[in-house]
C-alpha cells in the first residue's frame, strides 16, 4: 500500500468512525472495526477483561524495549451540525473530539509499523483507549494489565488551531488536571418577607462564589496556574419564598500537584468558614479527576526529532486547561504525548467541530517514526535522564 492507498484508506476509515459514534463504555461496534482493521494485517490482539477497546501487540524481530501507541475511541452525546456528507448517523452522539481522527491515524501507524516488523529493535503495544470523556477509560486500561511491560507511550490530540502540518510539543505540564465540586448548602427557609426568621442560603451562596475566587488570586503563585470556576446553581421554587437549600457545582484545573492539594484544601476551608459565618452547613462532595499531563522531557525530546524528520513544524504549545486521561499512562510510566494540527473551524466539543483530513496521514507518520525513534534510541534514554529533570 503506497502513501496515497494508505491516506485514502485512513480517510475512509475515520469517515466510517465518523458516521457511526459510540459512547462512553458503548463503543462496541467500534471495538469489533479496530479488531477487523488490525486483523487484515495479522496483527496480533491481546486478550482483555474489558467490555470495550482493542489492545494488541507488534513483535519486533529485535530485542528491546517495548513503545506503546495511544488511542482514545469514544464519542460525545453532541447532536451533530456540520453538514458533512459523513455526518453522524446517530442521533444525539458525535465525535466531537475527534476520536475518529486519533483512532484512525493509530490503524495508520499500526500498518507502518506491522510493514517493518522484522526490523523494530524491540515491541509496540496498541491501546486503542474506551471511556477517555468520562474518565476512568486509561484507569481500566491500566488495571487491565495492558500496560505490564510496557517501557514508554505516545499519543496525540488533534488541534484546531494550530494548522496542518503543525505540531505542539511540550516538556513538562501540558494539560491540566480535572476536579469537580459539589456544594450543598444547608440553610432555613423563610417567606421572602420574613427574612430575619431564615438562614439564607441564597445569600451564603453569593458571598461563597465571590470568595472562591481568592483562592487563585492569593494563594497560587502568579508563577503558578489554577482555574477556579462555578458553573451551576440551583436554590428556590418561587420568588417570594427563601429556600432551606441552594447547591453549587464546578470545576478546579491545576497543572502541579501541590498546588492541587493546595486548592483543594482551601477550597474546604473557605467553604466551610463562610457557611459558618452564616450559621449554616456545608456538605462538600470533591471528585477527583485525571491528574495533570506531564511529559517526559527525555521522551519529548526524541518525539520533537521524529517530528522533525518528517518536516512537521515543531511548536511549543500553550497548555490547555482541559483535561486527557493519558496522564494516568504517564503517572505509570514516562511519555510523551503531542497536540497535532487539524486547522480545525471550532474547539473540541462543538456541535459544528470537524478537522481537515489532510492531516491523518501526518499524525499517522508522526507515531509510527516516533515508536521507531523510541526503539532505537531508548537504550540512551535513562543516560540522558541523568541530566534532564522530568
């Protein structure tokens, strides 16, 4: 299959995935195409507990380390606006993330790496990742065993704006990690004109938002980064009555462990003294989410090199405030994981989100010369980790 057989083939499949979107821990039709994909190349599936997802293994005919490839597969339950002529066929799901382009472009490096098996100086282990948009996928994976033995991994996320033929490589923080809150405030509800016989939670509410925001502001580094954001609040049933309950709900986004445990801890105590301050209770439910994405700076530097080989222009990304399960990957084991440009219309999760397709055959390239980069060069990877901090 030549370069040009192989972009057509990459481009139907992402259309294939496109059209037919699976959820969350529901992407059982996707996990039986990836099957049949790697199968057409006798590529060898690994066994799993897993409901959904596709793992598998190339054996190189060296002896080294062994590289893995990262893909996520699931959708979103967007309702589709692009007016694509391979638009979503089901109603209310998208890929509006585009999975389909991540997945599409590891088959991609798969093939590439399936041609040159006999000469790969060690093994590469394919994760094709369920459940990346609610969490917990990468956590399955890990608990599967699929990454026992494993000595590095890669991945990618498509970039609307950056252009095609762009790459963002990043040592250090790259994406943040992803918690969320809920508070309930446990107040007295009064008529509206009888204020002075409640215990208002509606004003407690106020005053905790407008008190959330110092959390950031004076006890996170100006050199630091950290995102405190309130996003829901429910409280009342009519106008002229005062509730006995409001709640609220958001997000916290930090790129550094301490500074999470940070906010975390203030977060509870500004809570907790505000409500008093009202004479009321607060009942805090904190859901941890993936933690920050660090790269591996060794790793990225050999990444940052296969990019260059294949001409791509090598940029070194602003982080994102959005958080990316592959960072449990990388709490297990070091890698490195790159934002590759699409020249997308719209940011990830928009109904109308799609990418230019040009791009496929580049990312595909970008991971299959990546593994081959690890695999030749890992042996000097913890030589040179003696001068390079994580």
């Amino acid at each position: 299959m030549n370069q040009a057989e192989l972009e057509a083939y990459l481009i139907s499949i992402r259309r294939q995935l496109h059209q037919y979107p699976e959820l969350s821990r529901e992407e059982f039709e996707t996990t039986k195409s990836i099957t049949s994909w790697l199968q057409e190349k006798k590529i060898e599936i690994r066994p799993t507990t897993l409901k959904t997802g596709v793992f598998a293994d190339i054996k190189g005919g060296k002896p080294g380390p062994t590289i893995a490839v990262r893909a996520d597969i699931d959708a979103l339950p967007i309702e589709e606006k692009t007016d694509l002529p391979f638009a979503s066929k089901v109603k209310g799901v998208m890929h509006a993330c585009g999975h389909d382009f991540h997945t599409a472009a590891a088959i991609g490096a798969s093939y590439l790496l399936k041609e040159n098996q006999e000469n790969l100086k060690g093994n590469v282990r394919l994760l094709f990742q369920p459940a990346e948009e609610i969490g917990g996928g990468a956590e399955k994976v890990i608990k599967d065993g699929q990454l026992n033995g494993v000595d590095a991994v890669i991945g990618l996320h498509n970039k609307p704006d950056l252009p095609v033929g762009t790459i963002g490589l990043k040592q250090g923080p790259l994406m943040a990690a992803v918690d969320r809150f809920k508070v309930v405030i446990r107040g007295k509800g009064a008529h509206a004109a009888l204020p002075n016989n409640s215990r208002d939670p509606i004003a407690a509410a106020a005053q905790l938002i407008t008190s959330l925001q110092s959390i950031v502001s004076r006890n996170v580094s100006p050199l630091q980064s950290a995102v405190v954001s309130v996003t829901r609040i429910e409280g009342g049933s009519t106008w002229n009555v005062i509730p006995g309950d409001v709640t609220i709900e958001g997000t916290v986004r930090t790129f550094d462990l301490n500074v999470r445990s940070e906010v975390k801890e203030r977060f509870y105590t500004v809570t907790e003294h505000i409500t008093a301050a009202f004479s009321q209770k607060a009942e805090i439910q904190w859901f941890a989410g993936p933690p920050p994405l660090i790269n591996h700076s060794v790793i990225t530097e050999i990444t940052r090199a296969a990019a260059g080989k294949l001409s791509l222009k090598v940029v070194d990304p602003e982080p994102s405030t959005a958080g990316e399960d592959f960072a449990y990957y990388l709490q297990n084991i070091p890698g490195s994981f790159a934002f590759f440009g699409t020249s997308g219309n719209e940011d990830w999760h928009h109904p109308s989100f799609t990418v230019d397709e040009r791009a496929i055959l580049k990312a595909a390239y970008y991971l299959y010369e990546s593994t081959i980069e690890l695999l030749d060069h890992y042996s000097s990877i913890a030589e040179k980790q003696k001068s390079y901090s994580v």
